[in-house]
C-alpha cells in the first residue's frame, strides 16, 4: 500500500480534509492522487470545476486520474451511480480505489439538508468497497453549519500537511448516519406513508 493508505481497516475510510487556499488544498489532493497512480490504483476526481482546473494545473501527467464531470445532481443518483462505478472497479482487480470530492453546499450555491443526509449516509452506502474517499471544504466559502455537518459525518481527517496547517486536522471517529441524525438541529425525517 502506499503511504498514508489505510491498511488496517477494510471498506470505506471516509476522510473531510479542511483547507483555506489553493496552495493548501493541492499539498493534500495532489499527492493524495499522485501516490494512488504510483500504486495502480484507480484515482477519481470529482471536484468542482474551479479545483479540477487547480489539479489539472498542478499534474504534470494525469493518466491515472479519471475526471468525473459534475456528477452531483441528487444524493440518491450519486450514490446508485458510484456504487456501480466502485463495483466495476473492483471487478476490474481493484484493491483501494481513491477518490478526491467535493460535495456542494451553499458556499457554492446549493442547499446542503440533502447533502448533509448523503455525507452521513455513504459512511454506511460505501463500506463494502475498499475506497478511500478525501472530500474537500474550503472554509473560505463553507458555512460554518456545514462544517459542523462534516466533522459530524466524517469518521477520519487526515493528518496536517507537511507545512504543519492548522486548518488539516485529525478528529476522533465519531460518525454514522445515526450519529449525524441526532446532532443535525436541520434534519427532519420524512413522514411514513
């Protein structure tokens, strides 16, 4: 395994990795992505189109990565299409996929309530894949409600860069959907019909 690839747990390791600025976000992303290409390993970059663009820069050679346009529409159809995608995946020989996301909130422009179920949800939705998931928040434009979210959704946070950041930190593992459900003050359950 690579360095820094968990190898001490099967399944989904679920990691929110906090950064305020460009130069901060690629010391985590790129060498995240970089160090699964060395290894082999499939590398998918779901980010928006301002920090695909800042990946894309930052790589010299992206053969490796595979890009994944805007692919989040809704919470189900995200989680139904990636499913199949780790599937074939690890049909393919695949022994750790890794992906490097954002997830959209209103920082960008979009209502978090079904985002913040999603971030919850895949804890549980992915943890038969062997997937190490990096999903990125830039606090320059994330609501502080929505970072209360992530550390509530997000089991594990990588550890700080190697320039020492602050803002990159490791919380203990504290998150399921259920754990989300009862600290979330905006999340309802639908009524049964």
């Amino acid at each position: 395994m690579p360095s820094g690839a968990p190898t001490d747990r099967p399944g989904y390791l679920h990691e929110a990795v906090l950064y305020d600025s460009d130069e901060e976000f690629l010391g985590v992303v790129v060498p995240f992505l970089q160090e699964g290409v060395a290894a082999g390993e499939p590398c998918l970059v779901a980010l928006r189109a301002s920090t695909t663009s800042l990946v894309r820069e930052a790589v010299a050679d992206t053969t490796g990565l595979t890009f994944l346009d805007d692919r989040y529409d809704r919470p189900a159809s995200v989680i139904r299409s990636n499913r199949d995608l780790f599937a074939a995946h690890v049909a393919d020989g695949a022994s750790l996929i890794r992906v490097a996301s954002e997830v959209p909130h209103p920082g960008v422009g979009a209502p978090w309530d079904g985002w913040a179920r999603y971030e919850a949800a895949i804890n549980r939705a992915y943890a038969e894949f062997p997937l190490w998931g990096l999903c990125a928040y830039d606090t320059r434009i994330t609501p502080g409600s929505v970072l209360d979210d992530v550390a509530r959704t997000h089991p594990t946070w990588p550890p700080p860069t190697a320039a020492g950041s602050t803002r990159v930190t490791r919380t203990p593992s504290s998150s399921s959907p259920d754990a989300h459900r009862a600290g979330a003050t905006r999340w309802r359950p639908r009524p049964r019909r």
